[in-house]
C-alpha cells in the first residue's frame, strides 16, 4: 500500500469516526436546547454534569460548541482524504483544540462535579481515537496537494 | 466530478444532522397536555386530598410534579418556598408525587411523606428528604434514615412505620403518579400553574416567575 493511499484510508476512517462524533454532540445538545439536563429522567450522574454550570459558556450549550467542532473535523477529514494538503493542518489545529479542551471536562467531570456523564466520555473517547489517529498519519511529503 | 465530491458528502452530512437534530428535537420536547377542566385545581376543591402548601384561597396554583431523590427537584423545592415569600396569599403550591424508576429510593421516599402526612405532618417531612437527599440517596439503610427524620419531626415512629407499608400511602403516591402519566409527564419537576405546563426551557427563577405574574394578570401562558 502506497503512503498516499494509507492516509486516504486513515482520513476517510477520521471523517466516519467524527461522524459518530457529531452525531453524539448533536443528541447532547438537543437535551441541552430541550431543557431536558434541567430535570430527572434519565441517568442521574448525566443530569449532574449537563445541568451543571460548566455545561453552558455564555448561555450556549458546549455539546452544541462540540458538534460544531466535530462538524469541522468531518469536513477537514473529508477534504484530506481528497488530497487538500492545507485542511490536514487545519485538521490538526482544530483536534489539538479539542483534545485540551476534552481534558478540561474530563477534569471538570472527575474532580470538580465527582459524576461522569456517559454521553460526555464516549466524546472524549472519539476525540482521543482521532487524535490517535492523525499521530498515526504519516507527515507530508508534498508542500501542497491541491 | 471527483473535484466537487467532498462538497457533496459535507453538504449532505451537514443537511442530515440539521435534520435528524431537528426530528429529535420535536421528539424530546415534551407534549405536556394543559390540565382538562375536571383536573385542573382551583379554589378550594379537593383540598382534603392533596397536599398544599400556601394560602389554600389564593389565585394562583404552582402544582409540582417531583421525585424526592432527584436534586434539580431539591433545588426546585427551595426556590418554591422563596416564591411563597414573595407571592404571598397570592400563591398556593400543591405536591404530587413522580417518583422515577431510575430513583432507587424514590418511591420509598414519597411513602415516608404520605405515612408523615397521615400524622399531619407532609411538609415536614417533604422539607427533611429534600434537605436531606444527598445523604439518604446512597445511603445503604434508608428506611432506618427515614425512621429517624419521623422521629426528629416529632412523629409517632411506631405509627410511621405502620404507615409507610400501609395501603393509603401506596394508594395517594400511585393516584398522584397516574395522574402524572395521563398529563404526558415524563420527567421531574415538572410544574403546572394554573393548569398550564411550564415549558422545561422555563423552568428557572425567571420563567416561573413570569408564568405566575401572567397567571395573576389573568392572562394566557405563552
């Protein structure tokens, strides 16, 4: 298999990956926009951490933050599969951003609310698989590829 | 063709999470039915079977669905009676029980404030399992828990504990419950004033208040 081709196939599996992704941010944020991490009805530890302060940065839901941002590494992925040497950097940028952002709430989950919201860890389990998976990229060889 | 290949799949990725979001939007906002007349509370009717809190002659009805074990209904309770303070004889707050089945000690919890209530004394013990939540929630023991806060509200233990196995307490938390399930409740608190459900987004200081000052206005919930 060709170095080019391996980063098609790990770029395509990062874009179906952040789908998943994206696809578990939405669910958070539409119990966020519902009102439903206000009341109980579901997990009790889940509640706790969606209906906590740090839930929400000036009054937007972060799951909606999250599924934009997964929504970005889809696209970015896409185009990288595609050859578009400058979306791998952005690609990069924006996980870098997400990891240190994932280890926040991870942080925020552990030690300052003392529950863990499932929804929220497999999240951080994406984020960190992809992350995983663009250090297993091998680097460019090319200045450009559009 | 190849060139506007990945515009496609994200456009097509990104009409599909607008949409599937929106479809489970209006699936999770709850359809809360407005109280049909014969339920809906006013004056002073059927006072004698339910619990209220507040001038029983006021104008205003805050009816609360809650589970004692769930602390957003904790936080809730608190806020309730800070309302009663401001609103005054304006406003009267009746209880009825949702324990949820992902609450272990829910439903154990309601029977321990109905067997209190058989002695006269629900709110206290409605003010105690609220205060109290976090400690009884995980506790191992419970029912021994429960036996002591009757004991420190001045209850007759022995009798309490009659009760709390007994079937009017069993039959007041199931009236209230399938009460609940006809008005499409899912979920705890949720408030009604006036018959009107509060809309979840709602539910904090600021909605609550102002569905009480409409309802006092006389006008329509929004």
């Amino acid at each position: 298999m060709t170095v080019s081709r391996f980063r098609t196939i790990l770029y395509t599996v990062v874009a179906i990956v952040a789908v998943a992704g994206l696809a578990d941010a939405t669910f958070l944020s539409v119990q966020a926009l519902t009102g439903e991490t206000l009341s109980c009805g579901g997990s009790p530890d889940c509640f706790k951490v969606l209906g906590s302060s740090y839930a929400k940065v000036g009054g937007v839901p972060v799951a909606l933050a999250g599924a934009f941002a997964y929504f970005c590494v889809f696209a970015l992925a896409t185009f990288a599969a595609f050859g578009y040497e400058r979306a791998r950097i952005f690609l990069i940028l924006t996980i870098g951003a997400m990891f240190l952002a994932t280890l926040w709430f991870l942080y925020v989950q552990a030690f300052l609310l003392h529950a863990y919201c499932r929804y929220c860890l497999l999240s951080a389990a994406i984020t960190f698989l992809i992350a995983g998976l663009l250090i297993a990229a091998p680097p460019s060889q090319r200045r450009s590829g559009e | 063709m190849k060139r506007y290949l990945p515009f496609v799949i994200i456009v097509g990725v990104a009409l599909g999470t607008f949409g599937s979001g929106a479809m489970l939007y209006r699936a999770k906002h709850p359809q809360l039915q407005a109280m049909p007349e014969e339920k809906a509370l006013s004056g002073n009717s059927g006072a004698e079977s339910m619990h209220i809190r507040g001038n029983p002659d006021a104008p205003v009805t805050m009816e609360e669905f809650g589970d004692f074990q769930c602390p957003p209904c904790g936080s809730f309770a608190a806020f309730a009676e800070q309302l009663l303070k401001e609103y005054d004889s304006r406003l009267r707050i009746v209880f009825r029980h949702f324990p949820l089945v992902a609450h272990e000690h829910a439903r154990e919890a309601s029977l321990a404030a109905e067997a209190a209530g058989l002695q006269g004394h629900f709110w206290e013990m409605y003010d105690v399992l609220y205060r109290e939540q976090a400690a009884w929630s995980k506790a191992p023991n419970t029912r021994e828990l429960f036996e002591s806060y009757a004991g420190t509200i001045g209850l007759n233990v022995d009798q309490f504990k009659m009760d709390m196995d007994g079937e009017q307490a069993k039959a007041r938390v199931d009236s209230d419950q399938a009460r609940a399930e006809s008005l499409g409740i899912n979920v705890t608190p949720t408030i009604y004033i006036n018959g009107q459900p509060v809309d979840p987004k709602d539910k904090n200081p600021e909605g609550v208040r102002a569905a009480i000052n409409a309802a006092l206005a006389g006008k329509p919930q929004a």
